[in-house]
C-alpha cells in the first residue's frame, strides 16, 4: 500500500500505434483491466502511456538507450529482444523471474525468444501466428467444400476460384512486403517443408519459394503482395472481397468480426499431407528499461506480472485474437475465444525466428531472404538464382564457425518439431 502522504510511482509505458485507444477493438479490454483492476490494486502506481509506430520502435529505443532515457516499460517484437539485451538497453528480469516461480508455465518458445546467454530480458503477454482465411461465400459459389491442406490442393483450389470468382478477384494473397512480417509469412511455407533460413539454396527453400512464384505467374495471386502488409493491406484486400484467400494472422479476428464477414480459418498448408505446419513465433514482449530506479522498475514488475497472469492473459488474449504463451491459460482463453484453436495448435510447434536464422545476426538474415524472394515474385529473377545469391550473402555474414554452429542449431530445432514421418 502506498505510505500516507507520499506521491504515487508514475511509469511510462510505451506502446505501438496499434494500441491508441479506438484503433482496434479488442484493445478497449486492456485499458478497462488497468482501470477497474489493476489501478484499484495498485493505488501507489499511476501509468502513463506513449504510442510510436511499429516501425519507428527499435529506433527510438536505441536512441533512448544512448543518452539513458527510456520509457519504464517498452514494447517489444520477440525477434528484436536478443538484438535490444545485446545493446544494454533491456534490464535482467531473471532475479524477479525466479523469485516470481512461474516461468516454467511459458511456452519453452517463449522463454526461448526472451533469454539471452541464460538471462531473461522481456516476457511475453501473448504470442501469434498464421492461418489460412478463406472466404466461405467464395466457397460456395465454387463449390468447394473443404479448405486445402497441402501445396497441391492450394493450387487447385486456387485454380477452381479462378474460373468462378468476379473479375478482379484474386484467389489467393499474402504479404511479401520488404519488412519482417513478408519474412514471417514465408518462413510457414520455408520451415513447413524443411527449409532453412541459412540454407536457401538448398531443394526445401527453392521449392517454398517457387510455390510462391507459380502463384503469381499463373494469375492466383497478385504481383501486389510485394507492397501488401499483414493489416492494413492484405486484411483489407481480404474484407473488401478482393482475395479470397489469404494467410494472416489471429490478431485480426476482432476486426473480422466486427466487419459480419463470413470467413473460416485452417492450418497453413503444408507440401505433402501427414506435415505439420510449422510456424514462426509472433506476439511482442513486455520488457524493462535499465536505466528506470528501482521504484519505478519494481512498478514496472507489477504491472507486467499483472498482464501475463495466467487469467489476466487468457482474457487479454481472447480479445485481441492472440495465444497465451502460459500453459494454463490456454483451455481458459479457448473457451473464451474458441476460433483461436488452430493458431493454438501451431503454436505447440512454432519456432523463434533469431534462434533459427542466426540469433542476433537474425535481422540481417531476414533482409537479405525477403529481397530476393521480392526479386523471384515481381520476374527479376528465377527462383533458383535468387535463393542460390541469397544464400552467399548470408553466409558471409558468418564466419565458419558461427555458421556453422547456427545452421546446425536451426536444423535440430526443426527436426524436434517437424512431423511427417
């Protein structure tokens, strides 16, 4: 309780655009848990919101962290925790997670994609990934009565839509845009058939790429995806009737809802049946700044702990469309939010983008794969010539050893979770 006459700790949180209050509606739940919960309870604590966009995160915090001035709570991609600890500007959690006792309820992806060298530096409130949405008026008017589950039956699909779908209507989109979210879409088709990010020239990643390629060539999907991101473009393509198909993620089911649109959700599709999808682990990270003093830091503690309680999680998660990362969260949001099955099913097996493209070099991994998948959808290049320079220029950011190393961890991570056999 806060001593008689002493002034509350104020935190700064800073969030992405995506949270201003009335951008999406799922968000209003977490202002109305801080409000009616989380304040009540914590009277010796007042919070005070910033919102940057996405893009501009990294940037700002590596700004903050040169002159020692950062919000006390920062938002965080989960790929870009190791690159921020390596950086000094997020502060070890791992004291107040042993003593807090509940990090074996985490995802062991999630405390995978916020440890670094055995410290913990953010956690995790939520995590996402990527699903099939298919438009079920589409459907019937094709006469397609089950989505596809493989490569095979996507094309087919694809090629049905094509003859019975209104002129201008694509059948299939994804984002392939030049930021990481093009290169978390791919990574579902890359890892899905053994591919690795630092192993692009090999048979798995050519084919992964081609499929895409075909796609394009054969009228299925539009030379566009190359520009479209996940939710302001590919979401609206989909909303507006533009595509018929579309691989997105669970986030946008509240604003899928709200729009009445007859929609239904499957698995990723996966190149030959008996596979498991495998999937990239999405969903930010709150972490601390280093620099805040100990009052506020411990504030800060509170409020995360508060956020990523199992039940606070569960329903935080429901309605944003996200999965809980704790274990027993899950059945609680489900039934809650039973669309998210799926995108729960595949997280059982999702995997963290840094620990299988070169952990901090992962950025740079990343840009390089998705400018050369750009340069095979819009024709520059052929799928084998662009997979074949793309995988030198990786490997030379490495030295032998280190890729060594980093190629043989991505190969055990995804032969502990690939199926098919």
């Amino acid at each position: 309780m806060m001593a008689v006459g002493s002034d509350p700790v104020q935190i700064r949180v800073q969030l992405s655009a995506w949270w201003t209050p009335g951008v999406f509606v799922g968000h209003q739940v977490y202002y109305d848990m801080l409000k009616n919960e989380f304040l009540p309870a914590h009277p010796e604590i007042e919070i005070q919101h910033t919102y940057i966009p996405f893009a501009e995160i990294i940037p700002t915090i590596l700004r903050g962290a040169l002159v020692q001035d950062l919000p006390d709570v920062m938002y965080i991609d989960n790929p870009d925790v190791m690159y921020l600890a390596q950086a000094g500007a997020l502060r070890d959690l791992t004291p107040w997670i042993e003593e807090w006792g509940q990090w074996e309820d985490f995802f062991v992806g999630s405390r995978y994609a916020t440890t670094m060298n055995g410290r913990v530096y953010a956690v995790q409130y939520g995590t996402n990934n990527l699903a099939l949405f298919y438009n079920k008026d589409y459907f019937e008017l094709a006469g397609i009565k089950t989505p596809p589950q493989t490569w095979d039956e996507l094309v087919e699909t694809c090629r049905i839509l094509a003859a019975k779908l209104p002129p201008g209507v694509y059948p299939f989109g994804v984002s392939a845009i030049d930021s990481d979210e093009g290169a978390w879409q791919f990574l579902a088709f890359l890892w899905s058939n053994g591919g690795s990010l630092l192993e692009l020239d090999q048979p798995p990643a050519i084919e992964a790429l081609r499929l895409w390629v075909d796609l394009v060539k054969n009228g299925f999907m539009p030379k566009d995806v190359v520009m479209w991101t996940q939710t302001m473009d590919l979401m609206e393509q989909f909303a507006a009737g533009r595509i018929a198909m579309m691989i997105n993620g669970c986030w946008i089911l509240p604003d899928l809802k709200a729009r009445k649109i007859n929609y239904g959700i499957s698995y990723v599709p996966v190149p030959k049946a008996g596979l498991k999808p495998i999937v990239a682990i999405g969903g930010e990270t709150f972490a601390i700044s280093p620099f805040s003093p100990e009052d506020k830091a411990r504030a800060a503690w509170e409020f995360i702990k508060f956020l990523t309680d199992a039940k606070n999680m569960a329903r935080l998660c429901a309605a944003l469309g996200y999965v809980p990362v704790r274990y027993s969260a899950v059945p609680l949001t489900l039934a809650l939010n039973p669309e998210l099955e799926v995108f729960a099913k595949q997280a059982e097996t999702a995997l963290p983008r840094p620990a299988m493209g070169g952990e901090l070099k992962y950025p740079e991994v990343s840009a390089i794969m998705r400018r050369y998948v750009q340069k095979a959808l819009v024709g520059d290049m052929t799928p084998e010539a662009a997979f074949t320079t793309a995988a030198k220029e990786i490997r030379a950011l490495f030295t032998e050893d280190e890729y060594n190393k980093y190629a043989a961890q991505a190969r055990e991570l995804l032969a502990k979770v690939r199926g098919g056999k």
